[in-house]
C-alpha cells in the first residue's frame, strides 16, 4: 500500500507497543505447526491465576484471502476473512462468532497517500456502526473515531487524534471517552542499530480530575534479545526480557513489583511462543 497517514488506530500505536506489549503476570504456552497444504495450526493456553483457558486456531493463505478460524474453551467459534486489496488500497474483513447471531460485521479499510478510512457495520437488523478516518500524510496526521447506534440513534463513541512523526519521533494527543479523556504519547528512537527507545503516555481525566503517567523504554542488548522496563505515577514498575531463541520461537519472562509496598510479593509472568 501506499505510505501515507495510515488508519486511526495506528495513532499512538508505537508508545502503545513500547509501554505496554508483551508486559504480562499470566503463563502462556503456544505451538504452530503447518500442515502439507499450508495450513498454520497453533494451540495456545494460558494460566490467570487458577483459570486455565486455551484455544485452538488455524491460518489459511490463499492468494489475497486469509481466513483464520478458532475455537475457544468456552466452545466459541470466531472466523475472520480478510481480502487484501480486492481493489488498489482497499481491505475487507468479514468476521462473526458463534453462536452469537449478532456478532456479525463486515469492515472496510482504505489507505492512500493522505488518507485513511476504515468502516464497519454490524450484521444485524439495527447496527452499530462505526466510522474512523485520518488525514494528512506520513508527518502530520489528524484523525476522527466514531460509532453509532442505530437502534437507540445515540453516538456510543467519538474520539479524535493527532499525531506528528519525524525520523526518530513521534508523539500524538488524543480525546477519548466521549471527550473526557486527554492522552499524550511520546516515542523517541534513541539508536536505530540497537533499536534503543523511550517513549512516555500522560492522560488526564476531566470529569476525575484524575492524572496518570508511564514512562518506559527498550533496548536490543543483541539482535535476538530485547530487555524493556516502565514505571507509573502509581509505583508499579515493571521489566521483561524477550529472546528469540529460534526463528520465530520466543521466550518472555516478565516481572511487576509494587514500589510502594515492596514488602509484596513480585508478579512474574512467562510467554514461550514455539514456531518449527
């Protein structure tokens, strides 16, 4: 696709990665396998305290269409279908979960050198639909967020963004929650050869007159392993070590400690992710 401001969501996203990705107190286990026909199978589980949940899901490339299919402990079965450029800069995604019958909804994405727009509706008698566009193009980025609900004629939500990007910057402010809430984000790439970043998120609730701060940062101590760490206003810091043992088989251990009351056990949270 062409490079340009990309879709809504992609505001913020790279301070999102580094503040909050891979960060986990659970144990998870996956394992993909590809049978003869191309098909990628993975099984995954993973330990919340003492609930075990697991899941089963297959991949399936077929030129430009991608279907993933999986099936959860809880006997739910959710299927997306996704058609990569049916036409210059355009996506379509299809997805349901059964037995819900009102999970259905159709998403249309579209991305060119100053715009991007994403929409999707609901497959049912009284939608909800839902519509994000941004405008701009690869430094400068101003972007909308909106859903409807068509059966009670309210906007469930309406957001908007703003982002600015240079070479080694980036950093956007956001309104969410129906303008209640203010978040700023911050990412900085420090050294692209160790791909060394810090990156910082502030959000101000208007009606709470509440305040939050993360800060947090990374670095490649080699090209198969990356240490990263963050801490809150709140006191929680946390770090992790990720390593890629094999080509796409990686190993996160992850840790969290209350600085305010360090007397507190730590929480530690382990990934293994196994690709053949």
């Amino acid at each position: 696709m062409v490079k340009g401001p990309g879709l809504y969501t992609d505001i913020g996203k790279k301070a999102r990665d580094l503040l909050y990705r891979d960060y986990q107190t659970d144990h998870k286990f996956s394992l993909t396998t590809y049978a003869a026909n191309g098909v990628a199978i993975t099984s995954s589980g993973a330990k919340k305290g003492e609930l075990f949940l697991a899941d089963v899901s297959t991949k399936l490339i077929n030129k430009n269409i991608t279907t993933d299919v999986k099936v959860d402990t809880n006997s739910k079965l959710f299927t997306t279908i996704t058609i990569d450029e049916p036409a210059p800069g355009v996506k379509t995604i299809f997805s349901f979960v059964a037995p819900d019958q009102r999970s259905g909804k159709v998403e249309l994405q579209y991305q060119q050198e100053y715009a991007g727009i994403s929409t999707s509706i609901g497959l049912t008698a009284s939608p909800v639909v839902n519509f994000s566009g941004v405008a701009g193009n690869s430094t400068v980025a101003l972007g909308t967020d909106v859903s409807f609900d068509t059966a009670t004629g309210n906007f469930t939500k309406y957001n908007a963004a703003l982002s600015f990007t240079t070479s080694d910057l980036i950093a956007s402010l956001t309104l969410n929650d129906k303008a209640d809430t203010l978040i700023a984000s911050y990412y900085h790439t420090v050294s692209p050869l160790t791909n060394t970043a810090v990156g910082a998120e502030l959000s101000h609730g208007f009606s709470s007159n509440e305040n939050s701060l993360t800060i947090g940062t990374q670095h490649s101590l080699d090209p198969l392993t990356t240490v990263k760490a963050r801490v809150n206003n709140a006191g929680i810091a946390s770090a992790l070590l990720q390593h890629e043992w094999r080509p796409k088989s990686v190993f996160t251990i992850s840790g969290e400690v209350d600085t305010r009351a360090i007397e507190k056990s730590a929480k530690v949270g382990l990934a293994l992710a196994l690709k053949p």
